[in-house]
C-alpha cells in the first residue's frame, strides 16, 4: 500500500558534482545535487542552484558554467564545497583549476570528468534558479579512457566512482554492473 | 591529463525512471534517464523527452506527469518501456497502476515511490521537450517506511535498490553509505 507523504521532491539516487563559476575573476565551486542530463544530441544538461548563491554571479555574468564529477576519495572536500560559501572562503585553491575553449568556466583536474557548458536559458522558480545548458566540451582524464576498436572509451561506473546521495542525507558509492541497456527487455 | 572529447553530455550516474503520462484514456509510461531534483521546497523536478514520444502527448494535454523509480528487481520491464512506444503495445497492462489526488497521473503500484508532479513549465529546445514539475504529492510504500520518533522515515537506498544507468550503455545498482551530508567537511 502506497502512503502520501505530500510535496517531497523523492527523487534517487541523486548524482553529485561541483558546479563551477568563474565569480569576480576566480573559479568557484558550489556541491550540487540539482542536476540532470537533458538530452543526448543536442547535449543538454540541467541544474538548478538558490538565486542568492554565490556561483550563480558568474553563471549569469559570463553565461558559462562547468560540471565537475567528483570520486568517492574526493568526498570530505566535496562535502565541504557545499558547506561554505564562495563569499567566506576561496575554494579555487582547494583544486587544481583549469579552463577550456569558452574560458570562463573553471574545471577541477581531481575529478575523471568535467564538462564544460554554456547557459541556454535561465528560469526563475520562486528561489529556484534552473540553468538549461548545452555541454560545449566534456574533458576526460586519460586515465579513465581506452582505446577500444580504434575509439575512445571511458570508464565504467566502477571505476569513475562517483559520489551518489538521497534525501535522506546520506552519500552513497556506486554499485555493479546489472544490464545493457535495451537488452534487458522482457522475451 | 584531460582529453577533450566534444559535446558529449557525460552526467553519471543516471538515475532511472519511468515516466507516467495518461495518453488516450490509458497510462502510459516511458524510460527515462534524462530527468533531475530541481529543489526541495518548492519541491520540483525536471524531465526531458523528445518531442515525438506518446507520452509527451498526455504530460501536454493534462500538465501532469507521474516519475516512478523501479528496484533492479524491476529491470526487464523498466528496460522494455524504453524499447517500445505505447503507439505500439498497451504498457499499462504491465504495471498495477493507480492516480492520485490529481487523477491524470497514473503511478505504478510496484515501485517503492511514484511521484505525482504537475507540469509548471515546458520548453523545447531542438527536438527536447524539458518539463519542469512540482511534485503535488510523493506515494511511497508502506514497506519502505519506518517511524523513527514519531516521524516517518524512508528507506535508505540500499533498501529502495534503484536501477543506474551510464552513457556507456550499463545498468547499475546502488553501492554502500559512504558518508553524512555536511559532517565529512575537511576538517
């Protein structure tokens, strides 16, 4: 039997990253579990982050931002990103930063992959800043790609390890492979 | 060092779901992996589907939309949603199906929670149809539920065992609590 527990926004597992902004000419980074892809081709991504935060200055003044997927050995930093704010502390120095061809949004080397993007469009729900963007560049550290027939493969999920977490605020790690996706069909 | 590989969209993990819409009278649900937490208060949500899916037809002519999250129990059936339209086979029929207070959102019985969402705003861009939703209300079931002093608790995500899914085609479970939202700060 189902209870209704009312406007609870249950979704889960929740994804981390560090949303990146270039705010008064230093990268920023704020912990987000407000993300989501939107779209293969065209690569789209959505985030969303309080109006009042820091990162959305730069966002909104540069119209670019980075997502950066951190691992599990990353977390005790991740955590601390989403507890202080950019106007108390300079995170920059927490990471090795670095800029791709759009310039203005800083990426993290620690993290197997960053990607690069560029607002689309910027909607206001109550306190609620949802960003559209679309991925101009996804950066890839060499060690979690292949060579597999001739192409460029990443990692699986095992070993890009990233950092899950759920409402009820605890993080979790990723498990193990269970299927291909439209193989698993019912015969 | 990081290889740029273009616009690839690489946000993982992917959190699976099947997406509820009632299309001609019947529900219908879709897989997806394109979809995200936008905030807890006010509770809202994100999906996004092409254009042409039948389910997009009901989510546009009711302006509402259900999110239903599925165990790994689940993930022949899950899978299966994703492979055929509801142009072409009943799904309704593969789910015990029920509505909530909005009546037009058909859920799935067998989920641990379904998500009722109304549909606050819908933008296309290209052929992506991204919704942004409130949650109306959260049905989650009773064997998930605990009270912990005096207050209901949700299973933690061991338990709700969601499907992952990755660009590289994989479907994942979930792995092991690592961690306590703002306590793992640096200290």
């Amino acid at each position: 039997m189902k209870i209704p527990l009312g406007k609870i926004p249950y979704v889960y597992p929740i994804p981390i990253a560090l949303l990146g902004a270039q705010v008064h000419g230093k990268p920023n980074y704020a912990t987000v579990g407000d993300l989501g892809l939107m779209g293969i081709n065209p690569a789209l991504v959505c985030v969303s982050s309080h109006r009042d935060h820091y990162t959305n200055i730069g966002i909104l003044e540069h119209g670019t931002f980075s997502l950066n997927f951190p691992t599990t050995s990353m977390l005790s930093v991740t955590d601390t990103c989403g507890v202080f704010s950019g106007r108390e502390v300079d995170k920059s120095a927490w990471f090795d930063n670095f800029y791709g061809e759009l310039q203005s949004a800083p990426m993290i080397q620690e993290c197997p992959v960053s990607l690069e993007c560029r607002m689309l469009q910027n909607t206001l729900i109550q306190h609620r800043q949802i960003f559209i963007g679309e991925v101009h560049c996804a950066y890839v550290d060499e060690a979690y790609l292949s060579q597999v027939e001739g192409k460029k493969q990443i990692a699986d999920l095992t070993r890009l390890d990233p950092i899950l977490y759920a409402l009820d605020n605890r993080y979790y790690s990723i498990g193990q492979p269970i299927g291909v996706g439209y193989q698993e069909a019912k015969r």
